[in-house]
DNA sequence: GGCGTATGAATGAAGG
DNA sequence: CCTTCATTCATACGCC
C-alpha cells in the first residue's frame, strides 16, 4: 500500500471522523460506499483492473465523488480488498473436493471470472434518482469482453465510462453528465 | 441505530435471498452450526486456536462436515468472530465500568485458561445420533466460554481430536469413530 | 407477534 | 501481497 501511495493520506494515524458531507453517508469514519460507486468499482474490477496506479485512484476518486463521499485511499483499499479476497475466496471454495471423506459429495461453484484484455466497456451512470430506493437496475451496459485469458496480467486495455442524464430529473440534480472516461495501459 | 439512511445512500438490502431452500426443510442461506459443531469450534478456541490457517481451516471443515452442512468459510467467520467478540466483550467491560452501566451483563466468566507450551488435547466427540433435525438437548446450551489471556501466543501446540466410540454412548451412532486428529504448529 | 439478543456474513481499514 | 482487526449488516432465535 506503500509504494507510491504518497499523497493519499493513507500514513496518516486515524483521521478520526469525519462528518460525511456529500449529502450521503455522513455516519461514521469510515467510508461506506454508495451503490453506484460499488458498481463502477466492480466493473471496473471485471473489467480487469486489479491494481491502479495512484493516476488511476485518483482519477476514479473524482469521478466517484459526485455519488457521495470518497477519497483515494478509499479506491485503493477497495481494490485491494476486493483482490484479495477474490483469491481467497476460490482458495476457500475450492479444495475440500479433493478431499476423499466418506461421502459429502458438496457442491462446489468455481466460477472463474477472469476477464483480463482488451476491453472497451461502454455503461451509462444514472445518477442517484434522488430520494431513496433508486433499485432500478436499467443500466444498459454494453460489455464487449474479450476474455481470453485468465491470468493475472494487466494487457493493455481501455474502459470508457460514458454517463449520460438519464435521470428524470426531479429535484436538484446538479449533476452534469458524468462523463468517466478511464484509459488504463 | 442505524438512523440517517442518507437520502441515497441504502444499504445493500440484500437480494431477497429468495432461493430458502429448494423446501427440503433446511434452511440455506446462513450456516446453522450444530452443537456438535460448536462444540468442536469452541474447544478448539479454547485450546488456544484463534486465526487458523488455510490448511486448517479445511480439516476442520473436513471433519465437520459429518456432522452437517458446512463450508470452509464458515469455519473462518466463526473464528474471526469469536475471537472478534471475545475482544469486543471485554473491551466493552472497561467501558462499563466507567460510565454508568445500564443493564446487567450475561455472563462475565473470564477463566484464563493460557495453554503456553504444548498441549495435547484429547476429547471425545459423541456421533450425532440424531437422523434429521431431532437436536437432542438444544434447550441446555452447555456453552462454557472461557476467556484466554494469552494473546498472541504462538507457541507449538497440538490437538488431537478422538472420538472414540466408548464414552458414556446413548444409541446408534451411525458414524465411523471419527478421527479428528488435528496439529497445529 | 413484535423486539432484543446472539451470531453468521461482509467489508472497510491497517499492519507487516 | 497476505493477514488481521474492527465495525456493520442481516438473520435466526428467544422472550414477553
């Protein structure tokens, strides 16, 4: 987490809380990411992303801001904790079968989901449909995967997110077209 | 507790869990552990086993997996939890003490049970002589939390599970003497 | 039959 | 990167 992960305010002791603002959260210390924002991260992540440079977090931060609270380290720990126990969780799902016990035939999922290549991804952000449950998953993503290998290897690839206003704008939507156009290499 | 749902910003509410089981009966969607599993999960805490390893987690999970459904992460939650909430409880303690305390606590059995060195650990494991859910004595929980104090203790250990098949037995017990014979080290 | 507690499950945040 | 701590969410169970 070191690295280059300078200016991210990660060293610092416990920046204690910090009221929120950004109208969401605005609970506790800790970062409690909006649905919006999970669900860019884990396209991003799909969409083979696994370590972002600090350009890459602090890129992805802004963008994310506009669906409430967040900071850099907040992209990088979610990248690394997502990472993490992606692994560990196929090391944990995964064994057991080989195990010869009398019986226990158990189900095993092994789903493996490396989507690692080229992949130009195009998906429009609604943005927060005000008030509360916004459950409407409409998203239209448009994935073009190119999956064809499944190893940890960052091929060069590029993801575009494009967010028009789609939203049927009801109260204060302050929110020009989030335009979240990404380019890893 | 958990006023201030934000505007925006609700929690995952979960996907309905709709599947509850295809109706055999049992109840999917959150492990259930037996007693019998418990008990093995506490003794073994108790003989000083707080963070097991991968290797671990699975024989354990192996071996339990007589006695019901259950999965390698189960067997990690537990232990993440119990020693979390050992933790928590006695933290909690001190901040009682000070402040005005409002209720009466459940159980404040602090019995310093330090395994330092090795330890051997032998202890019978009773089948489970019940068909489906017939649980035999839920109503008398004979959970005998013992607080260790040794924190971060990483001396050598063994534990060796045997279920003999003696013991002060009740009636069918359907299951080949099992032989947990776990080594932690 | 609605609550309060116990606990499984999840995840953010760090440390090493 | 891997492991661990802490907090929280969700749910099963017991109580009134």
């Amino acid at each position: 987490m070191d690295e280059g992960m300078s200016g991210f305010g990660l060293k610092p002791t416990r920046p204690a809380a910090a009221a929120a603002g950004g109208g969401g959260g605005a609970k506790c210390g800790r970062w409690n990411p909006t649905n919006e924002q999970v669900k860019v991260l884990t396209d991003l992540f799909r969409s083979g992303l696994r370590t972002p440079t600090t350009d890459q977090i602090q890129k992805i931060s802004s963008q994310l801001s506009f669906y409430g609270k967040i900071e850099s380290k907040n992209v990088f720990y979610w990248f690394q904790n997502h990472k993490a126990r992606e692994r560990q969780k196929r090391r944990r799902v995964y064994v057991e079968n080989d195990h010869h016990l009398n019986h226990v035939p158990k189900q095993q999922h092994l789903v493996e989901v490396c989507e690692t290549g080229r992949v130009v991804e195009t998906l429009q952000l609604f943005p927060v449909n005000s008030l509360a449950f916004s459950d409407c998953d409409q998203s239209e993503k448009t994935k073009v995967f190119t999956s064809d290998e499944c190893k940890e290897n960052a091929s060069p690839y590029t993801t575009i997110y494009t967010c028009g206003t789609e939203m049927e704008n009801h109260y204060h939507h302050r929110h020009p077209s989030l335009d979240l156009r990404l380019s890893f290499m």
